[in-house]
C-alpha cells in the first residue's frame, strides 16, 4: 500500500506531463498534510475547551496571534528558501541546491536563538497592551512561554518541510506529519485530562510532537543525496545564498506579519467584546482553518510548480498551470466551504458545552462563507508570483487589504453600530471586515497578475 501511495503521490517533477494533474498529485498529500497540522491547534482547542473550561479556551486563542506574529522570521526563512530550492531543482543545478539547504539550516538555528530571547521577554508587555483579560493572563502567558522554548522543533520542521516541497515531495512531510499528530492528540489528552496540567499542558504536547516530525524530515533529507549533498562544509553560510533567501522571503515574512500584527491588533477589539465572543473567535478561527486549507495547499502547490517550470524556462508551462490550478482550487473551496455551512451547528459543538457559544460561532462562520472562494483565487495566483520570484507584489495585496482596508473596516463598523443598547457595538463587524478584505484581496491580485510582472523576476 505504502509503495503505491510512493509511486503516485511520491516526488514529483512538475516540468512534464499535464500542469493540472501534477499539481493536484501535489497537492494532495500536502492537504492532508495541512489538515493534519491544523489539527494540533484544534484539538489543543478541543481538550482544553472540554476539560478546563471556555476560559482556558478563551486563553488559547488568545495567545495565537501573539504567537503567529513571533513567528514571521521563519515563513520568510521557509518561503526563500523553498522558491530558490525548487528553482534550482528544476535547473539541475547540484552546487547553488546544496549551498541553499546547508546555509538555511544554519540560518534557522540563528533564528530561533534569537527568537527564543526576544520572545521571552516581550510576551508578557505585548499581552498586556492588548488587554488580555485578568483572568486568563497567566495561562496565556504560561501556554506561550512553552511553545517559545520549544520553537526550534517547530521551527526545524517548517523549514525542512519547505526545503522537501521545493524537491516535489510532498508525501514524506505528510507521512511524518501525521505521526506527530497522532501523539500530539495522545499527548494532549494524557497531559491535560490525565495529568491536569491544563493550558500548559497542550502547548507541551505541542513542542514534543513537532520535534518528532523535525528529525524525521532531516532524516530524509539526509537521504536524498542524488540531488544534493549535505556535507558539513555547506553548513558554513554562504553569503550569497543566505542573501537571496532573505531577498525572496522577507516579503513574505513582512507579509505574515502585517497580517499577524492585523489579528493582534483587531484581536484587542475582539477582547472589548468580553469572553463569550472571544471564545466565539477561537471556534471560528479553528474551523476557518480547515476551511483555509486548501487554498494555502493550492497556494504552496503552484509556487512550487512555478519554480520549477521557471528554472527549467517553461514560462507558457506556467500559465496554462496557473489558470487550471485556480479552477481546481475555487471548485475545492467551494465544495468544502458548503460542507461547513451544512453541517456548522455540529462542528462548534465539538469545541464547548455551552449552546448559546455553539450557535454564535455557526452564525458568525455563516459572513465569512464566500471569501473562501475568493482565497482561492488569491493563494492559487499568489503562489504562481512567488515561485517565479516576485514575492514583493503579494506583499503589498496584503499590506492593502489586511492594513488600509480591514483594520480600519473593523474598527469603524463598530464605531458606527454603537447604541445605548450596545454600546461596544456589533460584534459580527469583526467577520464583515474579514470578508471585505478577503473579496478585495482576489481581485486586486488577479488585476497584478494579469499585468505580468512577475514573469521579470526568475533567479
């Protein structure tokens, strides 16, 4: 069975054959992938919400945009180094692919010593700006302190997993992937309602689990020496490459901040609503992310496949992929976007005992249903952009629509649904905002994909 699954969904060389099949074989397992990986952050949701409390869940989601922004360093280490690797791959070129891999390494290692200090030191001040309710401070503190002296793990294996797509192989990731979840899901039950270790619990779980997955992916990584070596001496930084990758990846980490630093700061509005919405935001955020998974799947597929097929100088390849890729992508979305809606009463209901959150949370995932399709759009043409080397273009869609349009859409709407009745304002302005954003975003990056740009910008 396993040979099977290796000899279909295994590495895969995107300069040949049908653009549309090969991005789907893909895509697949990195979905699968993708899901599985959302479900750490879910069922770390889930235990805490069934076991301590919607307080306790209320802190988790809390913590997350928090977390997400610390984290900008390496989806832009991820990002470079991915698009250089597949690019290089596609050309054959052994050297500039071994000097890649080694100086990024080394170059993760910095990142996340530096992380680790820095992090330590602004969590407790940046939760206090954003007026994290008294009672569950100290277990948002306690649940991001455990995952920032365990970010090497999670840092490792973001990287790797990069690195490995960047070669076509989307399988082995999966493979390691589901491992780590399944005890992450054992460890988290065991820690929690075994142990009663409560938030601190499931970030431990966390750290342990994606440690796992990281030394499986060096492990294969160390394996693949008929298109790379990994000798010691390509540890050494090399100037040049490390250059490049910040080059192509500090758009897109500048992106994934402007976007996390969005959620932080619209989470501090979300936090004037009181903890029945705040906890509402974490079920949405959670089942968002499953929703999401397919357009960030498609997204990293078609990178990959356009830096491929741009190193190998197939640049009509790369149009007809990019158009067939974002119609399978929309078609996805839609289908599981629908799914959602069907069945929403009962996927909130996973995450609390009380009804009344059950049923704000379907509600309010009700706004959000058809910037799902408009994502696709977004992420499928996105992609495309980044793998041919223009990760600038992306950056500024997103510095439009997450910072001149949906702070400023949340914060005014609910200025304006002020009443004496309501004198916080209409909570579901923080979803409308999202959905406008979101609706905006497909369009201006269709418009920018259009124009031609990035066709300018191969290494």
């Amino acid at each position: 069975m396993l040979e099977k699954l290796t000899r279909l969904f295994g590495q895969v060389d995107m300069t040949q054959g049908r653009p549309w099949e090969k991005i789907l074989i893909f895509t697949v397992p990195m979905l699968l992938g993708n899901i599985a990986q959302q479900l750490y952050n879910t069922v770390d949701s889930i235990v805490v919400g069934k076991y301590v409390g919607d307080s306790a869940l209320a802190a988790v989601g809390s913590a997350g945009p928090v977390f997400n922004l610390l984290l900008v360093l390496f989806v832009g280490i991820s990002m470079g180094a991915g698009i250089m690797v597949s690019q290089y791959y596609g050309s054959r070129d052994r050297e500039n692919l071994s000097k890649t891999i080694g100086s990024t390494l080394t170059l993760t290692a910095a990142a996340s010593l530096l992380l680790m200090v820095v992090g330590t030191l602004a969590i407790r001040p940046l939760l206090e700006a954003l007026d994290t309710p008294e009672n569950i401070m100290d277990w948002c503190t306690s649940y991001l302190m455990i995952l920032l002296w365990g970010i090497v793990g999670l840092a490792y294996y973001n990287i790797l997993c990069g690195i490995l797509r960047g070669l076509g192989d989307s399988l082995s990731a999966l493979v390691y992937l589901l491992v780590a979840t399944v005890l992450n899901i054992i460890l988290d039950v065991w820690f929690v309602a075994g142990l009663g270790m409560e938030v601190g619990g499931v970030a431990l779980a966390t750290v342990i689990a994606q440690m796992v997955s990281a030394v499986l992916c060096l492990m294969k990584l160390r394996k693949m020496t008929e298109y790379f070596d990994m000798e010691t001496r390509y540890l050494k930084p090399d100037r040049e490459n490390i250059r490049t990758v910040i080059r192509l990846g500090l758009p897109s980490g500048l992106t994934q901040a402007i976007f996390s630093l969005a959620m932080v700061v619209v989470q501090s509005l979300t936090n004037s609503f009181g903890e029945m919405i705040i906890a509402a935001n974490v079920i949405i955020m959670r089942v968002d992310g499953f929703a999401m998974m397919p357009n960030f799947s498609f997204g990293t597929a078609m990178t990959t496949y356009a830096g491929q097929n741009v190193g190998a100088k197939q640049h009509d390849r790369v149009k007809q992929g990019a158009k067939q890729g974002t119609f399978i992508a929309a078609g996805t979305s839609a289908a599981i976007t629908g799914l959602i809606l069907l069945f929403g009463p009962y996927l909130m209901g996973i995450f609390t005992n009380t009804q009344e959150l059950a049923r704000l949370s379907a509600d309010m995932m009700k706004i959000l249903a058809v910037g799902y399709i408009a994502m696709a759009v977004t992420q499928s043409l996105s992609g495309i952009m980044r793998g041919a080397g223009d990760t600038v273009t992306p950056m500024w869609i997103s510095l439009l629509t997450t910072v001149a349009v949906r702070v400023p859409l949340a914060y005014g709407l609910v200025y304006l649904t002020r009443t004496p009745e309501l004198p916080q304002g209409r909570y579901e302005s923080l979803w409308i905002s999202l959905l406008v954003s979101w609706v905006l975003g497909a369009v201006v990056t269709f418009v920018f994909y259009k124009a031609g740009r990035w066709k300018k910008k191969a290494l």
